[in-house]
C-alpha cells in the first residue's frame, strides 16, 4: 500500500474514483456525439475552459494575493472571505443568467413555456445585492 501510494501520489480509492468520473465522462460524451449541437457544445466547453484557466485564474489569483498580503489585517476578523463568498455566488449566478439578461433565447422560453422572458438583471442585482448585505452584516457581527 505504500508503495502504491508513493507511485500514484495518493490512496486508491482517488484512484478508483477517477476512473469513475472517466467513465461518466465518456457515456456522457457518447451520448451527446449524435446531438446536432454537440459541436457547439464542445467549442462553449473549450472556450469556457480557455477563458477561465489561462485568462481569469491568474488574474483573479493576482488579486486575492494582492489583498492578502495587506497590511493592517492582524487581530480583526478578515473581511476578505466576506467579499469572496458574495463575490463568488453573484458570478456563479451571472453566468448561469447571462443568456437570459441579454435577451438570448427568448424565443425559446416563451416557446417552452408559454410565458414572457423575466426580467433577470434586475433579479440577478437584487440577488447580489442581497448575499453582499448580508454578508457585510455577518461581518459587522463577527467584528463585535
């Protein structure tokens, strides 16, 4: 076992789960090689993994680095973790949004579901809005 361990890099069942996600990634890429928009599928996937890996890790690892390292964070309860979870969420919800702000795929909606399009920047805003006071609120709470 330590042997395996010292060859692979770790325990074997991380070993048995990636074959597992192997395996679920390869059905799932199989079943969606017959779908007409399979090909712009794979381009998203490659643009998103371009986009987010080489062009906004780095940046945004920058900037967590730079907001680390200053200065007068001793003793107080840090308000980094408070902006980052907010932050995080409000992009998350962004991207899953971001077709319907813009107005894509209206047709769609309205076609599956009989109704007119939201308005989903103003809710998205206020979604925002919302984790950001309350996280600034758990801050003040936490600084008391």
């Amino acid at each position: 076992m330590v042997e395996f361990r010292r060859g692979y890099g770790a325990a074997p069942w991380h070993l048995l789960l990636m074959l597992g996600c192997f395996a679920v990634t390869g059905w799932i890429a199989l079943r969606l090689s017959g779908e007409p928009a399979a090909g712009g599928m794979l381009l998203w996937f490659l643009g998103a993994v371009i986009a987010h890996d080489l062009l906004l890790f780095p940046v945004y690892a920058l900037i967590d680095r730079g907001l680390r390292a200053a200065p007068g964070r001793r003793g107080a309860p840090s308000a980094l973790n408070h902006v980052r979870v907010p932050a995080l969420a409000a992009g998350l919800l962004l991207l899953v949004y971001l077709p319907g702000i813009l107005g894509l795929g209206d047709e769609t909606y309205t076609a599956a579901t009989g109704l007119a399009p939201r308005p989903l920047l103003a809710r998205w805003l206020a979604i925002s809005g919302v984790l950001f006071a309350a996280s600034a609120g758990l801050y003040a709470l936490r600084r008391r």
